[in-house]
C-alpha cells in the first residue's frame, strides 16, 4: 500500500517542483527604478509572460522576419530622452517586459552585432509594444 502511494504522490511532487522552476525564472528584476522581466521560452513560461503582460507599460518582443520564429539572448538597452541609461541586460527569451516612468525612450537591441533602435512613448494609461524583427538568416 505505501508502494502506491509513492508512486502516486512523486509525480505530483516532481511536476510541483517543475512549477516552482518556472516560476522562480521569471522573477522580476530592478535596475535603476526600472522593473522588468524577460523570458518566454516553452509554452509555460511563454503562458506566463503573456500572464504578466498587463503589468508592464512596455513590452518588447524579439523574432525573425516573416518567418515568426522568435530570438532570445538579445542585448537590450533602455534610455531616456538625456541618453541616460535606465535599463541594460540581456533577454533571456523573445519577450521583455518593462515598466518605466511615462516619457519618451530610445530602446536598443543588439543579436550577434546587428543593431536596432526604436523610440518609445511610454505612458501610465497604455500599453507600448515594439517589434524587433532580425532578419531572415537569424532563423536557421
């Protein structure tokens, strides 16, 4: 009978466990009053970032042109209108989520030397999504 109920209760124990990785993944980080959280890799910590989405006025996502294919380990830089770095680290799946004072921003991304910037206009009220799409060699 104790047989059973081990063989029970460790996968429920194993996949718990499982759970808690994920989650401690995609903790959110502070850098210089700027909170943020990057991931998004497989389907469940992709499931939970787009869970978290809703609490960041700037998100960012990361792919390959016209194939979907998303990137990950892009080099983000976040400033502000005096050039002032707020926010600098590396992704660690296609999304980064970032929540930043309203103002105006420079958002650089940079994968295997190929850099792209994009402003941002970021408010308290909305939501602002870029898009930073590399081109199609980046896809094999």
């Amino acid at each position: 009978m104790k047989r059973l109920y081990y063989l029970l209760i460790l996968p429920c124990f194993l996949f718990s466990l499982y759970a808690f990785a994920d989650e401690q993944l995609l903790q959110p980080q502070t850098q210089n009053d700027v909170t943020f959280v990057s991931g998004g890799i497989g389907e469940s910590e992709h499931n939970a970032m787009l869970a978290m989405k809703g609490d960041y006025n700037l998100n960012l996502l990361f792919a390959v042109k016209r194939t979907g294919k998303f990137i990950a380990d892009v080099n983000v830089r976040i400033a502000d209108g005096k050039n002032n770095t707020l926010l600098e680290t590396a992704a660690d799946g296609p999304y980064l989520f970032a929540r930043l004072k309203p103002g105006k921003y420079m958002v650089t991304a940079e994968k295997d030397g190929k850099v792209m910037r994009q402003k941002a206009r970021v408010s308290d009220r909305k939501t602002t999504s870029l898009i930073f799409y590399w081109p199609q060699e980046y896809g094999n």
